[in-house]
C-alpha cells in the first residue's frame, strides 16, 4: 500500500528534484502538490509546480495557498534560485491546470476525509500552509500521520542569517506553530543537505540518461550550484529538498536524533534559528528527529536510479 504524502513546496530547483523522486517512486501516492510563497512568489511557485508534474508526464493535481508569511514580510531567493524560481533550462509554460480550491483548505479538507493517521505532510518550503491550516481547523493535527520536512540547522548555523535556514527564516512563527503542534516531526536541517552535496559526475550521470527530466536536472543543478560553490568552496551544491522524500523511500540513509527543537521568533539577530538540544541539555521534551548524517552515496544511488524511471 503506497505511502499516502501532500508536499508542501516553493519550487526552486532542488523542490523539482524532490518531487520528480516521489512521482517516480511507487511506495509513494502523491495526493497533491500544495504551493507556497518562498524561493520566489506564489504566482511563481505554483506555475513551477505544475511544470514539474508535466515535465514528469504526471496529473498530480497542484494547489496555490499563501502568498506571505503569517506576520511578515515575503524574502525570497531569485538569487540563489534566478528570477523565475527554475532557471537553468527554457520549459514550456505548464498546461497542466491549477486548482480552484486554495491550498489550505484542501489540507483541511483532505485530513478531514482520509482516516487519522494516513496522510505524511512533507514540506519544503516556508511552513505558512501548514500552519494556518492548523490555525484554521485544530481537529486535523492529531489526523496528520508525520511531517517530514526540509528546514533549519545545528551545527552548521543558517544560510540566509548566520544562525536561520531559510524555509524557517521567512515564517519563524508558522515554524513555531509546527515545531509546537505535537505532530510527529522528522528534519531534514543543512546539517544533512550540506553533506547531500552534487557532483560533476553525478550531474553528467543524469544528462547521459537522455531524458527530457535527465536533461532539466543537469541543467537545474548546473545553474543552482553557481551560487553554492562560490559561497561554500565545494566541488557541488547541496540537493536541499530530495533528502526528504529520499527519508520516506530509504529512512536507513539518514543518522538523527529524538531530540527537543524551539523555533527563535524573538530576537532580530536569532530570529528564524532551529534551537536544536542535540546534546540534551535544556531537559525540554523532545518533539523532533531532528537529523545529522547522510549517506551520500546511496542517496545519489537512490535518485538516479528513480529519475531514470521518468
Ligand atoms: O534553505 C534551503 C531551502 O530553502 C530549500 O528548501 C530551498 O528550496 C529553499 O526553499
Ligand atoms: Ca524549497
């Protein structure tokens, strides 16, 4: 019986390649791709998402929800990601259709229609849909089996500040909302991603596939590791999003501990930070499987392997 998942996503090439990996993958039913404002605006988000489930020759069906933070104002990333959210190769403007229904209220409506318990929420962007569908309707948070989602960092500090990941960075209080909700959480930090790092190799192996999606892969990771490899001095760029659909198909990749994380919505200078006790110290209870290790081998293995399949 394939595992039951919504992901929650602001396309962004490393977002493409998580969902190109779970549409390809049989284990997983995606019920719906569900668009938030983040690496670019909404617009721009949920057209990209409809151009990923073409691209794939899927119908997966794409829903809009916000386009700001709960209480903040948008900061997106065109210059990691360029101005259109999927720079690095031309594709077609999507005829794949948005849906009316706006995204948050799918998210009720779907957690309220499925038995508790059968539906894994993977977000990869800002968490502003979860949290104002759980703001919304408090009943679906004890029907939400998981979340498993891209966000935050240990000891491998922040990306946009020095102490916040950016997902969490642009809605600290939708990231409170969720850290605090209860649901069972797995987190996939930069203290992962920054070791799921692509190659020269790794990037060829999927042009020499010779696919329409082996093609818009090497030419996303192209452009997108421009920005990482100046900034970080690595070979490659870190493949953010796909470590956590690479979770729900191969969890024994991934090293971790059941620890407590609190969300900074304070402070200015912290603000958006992941305060993850990885040492246990603060006698605060533990709400996260908060990770730290990749085997990056077999995560590759993984991705190639399944994206050749489309
Ligand atoms: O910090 C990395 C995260 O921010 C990734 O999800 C990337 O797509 C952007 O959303
Ligand atoms: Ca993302």
């Amino acid at each position: 019986m394939p595992r039951k998942i919504i992901i929650d996503t602001d396309p962004g090439q490393d977002d493409a390649v998580a969902i190109l990996l779970a549409l390809a993958s049989p284990e997983l039913e995606v019920l719906a791709l569900t668009a938030v404002a983040g690496n670019v605006p909404l617009p721009l988000t949920q057209k990209n998402a409809r151009t990923i489930v073409q691209l794939a020759g899927h119908q997966t069906p794409v829903y809009a929800g916000c386009d700001a933070p709960l209480k903040r104002t948008l900061v997106t990333a065109e210059y990691v990601h360029g101005k259109t959210g999927l720079d690095g190769i031309p594709l077609p403007d999507p005829t794949h259709p948005l849906q009316d229904q706006h995204a948050v209220d799918y998210l009720i409506d779907t957690l309220r229609a499925h038995p508790a318990g059968t539906i894994t929420l993977c977000p990869l962007g800002p968490l502003t849909n979860i949290a104002t569908a759980f703001q919304r309707a408090p009943d679906i948070i004890p029907r939400v089996a998981e979340i498993v989602l891209m966000g935050g960092g240990c000891f491998e500090g922040g990306n946009i500040t020095p102490a916040a990941e950016f997902n969490i960075y642009v809605d600290p209080e939708a990231a409170d909302i969720v850290f605090k909700s209860g649901v069972p959480l797995v987190v996939m930090p930069l203290d992962v991603t920054h070791k799921a790092l692509t190659s020269r190799a790794w990037v060829e192996e999927m042009r020499a596939l010779g696919t329409p999606v082996g093609q818009a892969v090497a030419s996303w990771t192209d452009f997108f590791e421009r920005f990482d490899t100046a900034k970080y001095g690595s070979e490659g760029a870190p493949l953010h999003d796909p470590c956590v659909i690479a979770y729900l198909l191969e969890p024994a990749l991934f090293t971790g501990r059941h620890i407590n994380v609190e969300i900074e919505t304070g402070s200015e200078l912290t603000l958006g930070m992941t305060v993850a006790d990885w040492w246990r110290v603060s006698g605060r209870e533990p709400n996260a499987m908060f990770m730290g290790g990749v085997d990056r081998d077999g995560f590759y293995r993984l991705l190639t392997e399944r994206l050749g399949r489309l």
